[in-house]
C-alpha cells in the first residue's frame, strides 16, 4: 500500500471517530482566530479560551486593540506564558490590519506571514478556516502523529512535514484532517504515551504496528 492510500484510509477511519472537525479555538472575528492562534504558543487551547472570553469583551474591536497599550493587553493574557511578547504582536497586528488591510485578515499565505508573530501554522489555519482553502496546519499533535503513523520521515521540522503532507494528503481533505489529528492526539495519540490498544489507526500505523 502506498502513503497516499494509507493516507485515504488513515483520514477515513478519522472520520468515523471525529465527524466533525472544528477548530478548537473560540472565536467570532477573523481577526479573533488570528490572536487566538498567537497565544496558543506554547499554551493549551483550553487556557487560550479562558483567556479569550475575557480578552475579547475588554478589546471588543480591532480598533480597541490598536488604540490600547502593550500593558493593558498583556495584563489580560499573563496567564498564556511569553505574554509581553504575545500583546507586542496582538497590538502591532491590529495597527497593522487597519493601517495596510482596511481591518481584514489578508487571505495569502505571503501577506498572513508579514504580521508580527504570524508563521505557517497560524497561516495555514486562518486560510483553512477563514477562507476555507486548502490548509496544511503542521502542530505538534500533527507531527508527532503523522511521525508515528510512517505518513511522514519523522521529522520535527513543521515545514518539511508541511511539504511531505502536501505529496499524499488530497487539498480538499487537509484543513478536517489537521482539526481531527489534535482531537486524536489528546484523546489517544498523546505526547506523554501511545495509547495503542483499542487505537482506531493501529493497523495503519507504524509505530502501533512495532509494539506487543
């Protein structure tokens, strides 16, 4: 079997398990996913929405971001770790947005990258989920899993497995396919262990194959 129809198969049996596929990420503006994705830098996604329920209700606009201070945002998000550098680039983007995109997210991977702190995972989601491209967002549930799986050499490197990903996902399956790998990689395929009995992809996978 090659990696593409293990692949078709892997995102099959996903399905099963995860009909639906969302971001866990709570937001309602673009711009809200494109913050929350920048505080989610070594942070859980549960703590980044605690954080972003109040964030979001003291800075209710772009523009209230622009117009706060560095200080005044991060004192909201201390909690998320490497705070002053998160409200450095959450008020810099928000300049940024208004000043050179009328208020809107930029749709291209090369304008996305521009934005302070921005690099291709939170590029890659904002394009999957703001404007539904195709979108190959290389986290570390998907690294580490796709790695285990044999889809991918292993490597650590997010734009490598972003590239290996690209030659055997189908475009149209890749924004569900990453949501579902961080649902899969907290419920069974965590970073502390693989649980491998009773794992859904076990047949499909190297790693699981390999354990007794």
């Amino acid at each position: 079997m090659t990696k593409k129809e293990r692949m078709i198969e892997v995102v099959r049996r996903l399905k099963d398990v995860y009909p639906e596929a969302v971001c866990a990420l709570h937001y309602t503006h673009d711009y809200e996913l494109l913050f929350a994705t920048r505080l989610s830098a070594q942070c859980t996604d549960a703590r980044v929405n605690i954080v972003t329920e109040k964030l979001f209700s003291d800075f209710p606009t772009l523009e209230s971001f622009a117009e706060a201070s560095e200080e005044d945002i991060a004192e909201v998000i201390k909690s998320c770790g490497l705070f002053r550098t998160k409200a450095r680039d959450l008020h810099a983007s928000a300049v940024m947005l208004l000043a050179e995109y009328g208020g809107r997210v930029p749709d291209t991977m090369e304008e996305l990258l521009r934005l302070p702190g921005v690099g291709r995972k939170t590029a890659n989601l904002i394009l999957g989920d703001i404007y539904g491209q195709p979108a190959y967002v290389c986290d570390t549930h998907c690294i580490r899993i796709t790695g285990r799986l044999g889809l991918t050499d292993g490597s650590k490197d997010p734009l490598s497995v972003e590239k290996q990903l690209r030659a055997v996902l189908p475009p149209e399956e890749s924004n569900d396919f990453c949501h579902r790998l961080v649902l899969f990689g907290r419920d069974t395929c965590t970073a502390r262990k693989a649980n491998c009995d009773g794992c859904p992809l076990r047949k499909d996978c190297d790693y699981g194959k390999a354990q007794k």
